[in-house]
C-alpha cells in the first residue's frame, strides 16, 4: 500500500470555521508533522481520519479503506490530548481489560513502556500528572501494535528526556515500511527531527506539504535593504518585518535570492520562522 491516509478535498463545516478542500497523505512508512497555529483544524482533521466527527464532503482513505464505519480500528493508534480514560483504573487494570478486549494487544510491550515511561502500574490513573497521563495514553495506543499513529499534540507535556524517547520509539517505529505516524505538535523542534514531510495547515486551509528536507533547504530568512528588497522577485517573497533600515523576508526560494542578492545574508528559516512569518502576513 503506498498511502496509509489519502485525504482529497475535505471539507468540514463549523459555525465559526470551515476546513476547506483540504488534500493530504502520509506514504506507509514515513512520519509526517502536522503544524498549524491555535484553531487551524489540525484536530478537526486528525478527528475526520478516524471517523470521530462527520465530514461535508471529499474524501478520506485510511489503510486501503475509505468507509470510516468499516476502519479497522484495532490498525490504529488515536492519542489526544483529551482522550478518555477510565480516571478510577490503575495501568495494571487496564492491561488486563485491554487483553481480553483488544486484538493484538501486547501485554509484555505495555509492561516494558510503563517501565520506560517510569509509570507505576499500581498508581490510579486520577493521580497521575499531566505528563504521566500522556506517558500512558501513548502506552496504550502503542501496545496493539498498530500500523498507523495518530498523535494530536502527543508529546507537548512530557519532558525533554521522554520526548526525545518518544521520538526515538517513533523512529523505529517506522523503520519496517510498513508503521505510519501522523502527528501534530507545536514543538516544531521534534517535527524537524523526525518528520518526513511537513503540513501547513493555516486557517483552515493547507498552505503545503514538503519534504522537510526540501522545506528547511528552500525557505530562508533574508536580511537586506528595502531598495535589494524591491528588486527581488516577488513570487519568492512571503513576507516581510521591517527592523530599522533593515528588512527580514521569508524567501520560499533561497538559492533564487542568492543568485539575485549575492551579498545579502540569507539564514535557514525554522518550521517556526516559517510559521511566524505566514500568521504575520496575514496580520498586515
Ligand atoms: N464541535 C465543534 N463545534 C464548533 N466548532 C468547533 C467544534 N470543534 C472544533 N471547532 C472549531 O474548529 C476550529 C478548529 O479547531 P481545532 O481543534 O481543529 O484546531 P487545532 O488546529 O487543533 O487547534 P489547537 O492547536 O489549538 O489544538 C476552532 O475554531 C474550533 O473552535
């Protein structure tokens, strides 16, 4: 299978928002980050995958299977931010429930995450911190074995060292080929480090999906005079913040600006300086 989600032109309709024909894919065996500002749709979207809400047209095809009534859900590893869970249960309950009732649930492997994750098996899922709690949402959504994860700011609570646990596991996760992620973060940071491709979703609308490589070597942050400024194409101009004498632009092409402004200093532009300069755009 080539595609583990191919979404064409969804749209989904809220009183005060509107996702907007809206085309993504996540190739079988590749990680791919999902950014957006506050209110972009990044949930609305990932909720639209796994057949949580209705959609108002387009189409989504998860796993070869485009009837969200028909999903295998057992494939699929879902951890929200909110996601329910039993507050009154210990993890070690949970992996029993969960044994009886899910197919190819691991014990073992959620034996060996709560140990990584440093979770207690006995502690009641109420008194667990905030962090804790993500550490055990992943646990489970991992413990099936699912073919494809899908994490909707998954790793925003935990701390710099599980994080980076967390992203190693997804990395190996998908070393067979075969194991797909589609995460949303606001810690772009981890998306730079692990993601295959990169999609924009701003306002509703998806501005890209690039390889991160081809994004982070394309986008750049120039810094010269307005009078440079003026003789640059302005099809690779994407916004510009003026400071002092100087202007800031975000060039979608660097390689262009550095044959046309040779002596100008062009830096690599972040997944954040790429973001800050689309919302400010918009704010001018
Ligand atoms: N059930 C609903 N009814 C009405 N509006 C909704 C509903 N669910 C989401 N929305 C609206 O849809 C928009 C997108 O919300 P969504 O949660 O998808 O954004 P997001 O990109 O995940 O944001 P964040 O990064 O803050 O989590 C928001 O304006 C939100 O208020």
């Amino acid at each position: 299978m080539e595609n583990a989600i191919c979404i064409r032109g969804l749209c989904k309709h809220y009183k005060d928002f509107s996702l907007e024909n809206l085309d993504l894919t996540v190739p079988t065996g590749t990680i791919v980050g999902f950014v957006g500002e506050n209110g972009a749709g990044k949930t609305t979207t990932l909720k639209a995958i796994f057949g949580a809400i209705h959609t108002d047209g387009g189409s989504i095809e998860v796993l070869g299977c485009t009837d969200p009534n028909r999903l295998d859900k057992s494939q699929i590893g879902v951890v929200m931010e909110d996601s329910f869970f039993y507050e009154t249960l210990t993890p070690r309950q949970v992996n029993s429930i969960m044994k009886s009732l899910q197919p190819g649930w691991d014990s073992g492997e959620f034996t060996r995450l709560l140990n990584t994750y440093q979770l207690l098996e006995k502690k009641l899922i109420k008194d667990m911190s905030k962090g804790m709690r993500m550490k055990f949402r992943l646990a489970t959504a991992l413990a099936h074995k699912p073919r494809l994860l899908i994490l909707d700011e998954a790793t925003s609570g935990l701390d710099p060292v599980v994080r980076g646990e967390v992203l190693d596991y997804l990395r190996d996760y998908i070393q067979d080929e075969n194991h797909s992620v589609l995460m949303s973060s606001h810690i772009t940071s981890d998306l730079e480090k692990v993601a295959d491709s990169i999609a924009y979703l701003h306002k509703g609308k998806l501005l890209f999906q690039m390889d991160r490589d081809e994004l982070l070597e394309k986008y750049g942050v120039l810094r010269c005079s307005p009078e440079q400024l003026e003789a640059l194409d302005h099809r690779i101009k994407v916004a510009t913040r003026k400071t002092g004498f100087t202007c800031e632009t975000l060039v979608s092409d660097t390689a262009a600006a550095r044959r046309a402004l040779p002596d100008a200093v062009i830096d690599r532009a972040s997944i954040e300086d790429i973001m800050q300069f689309y919302t400010g755009r918009d704010a001018q």
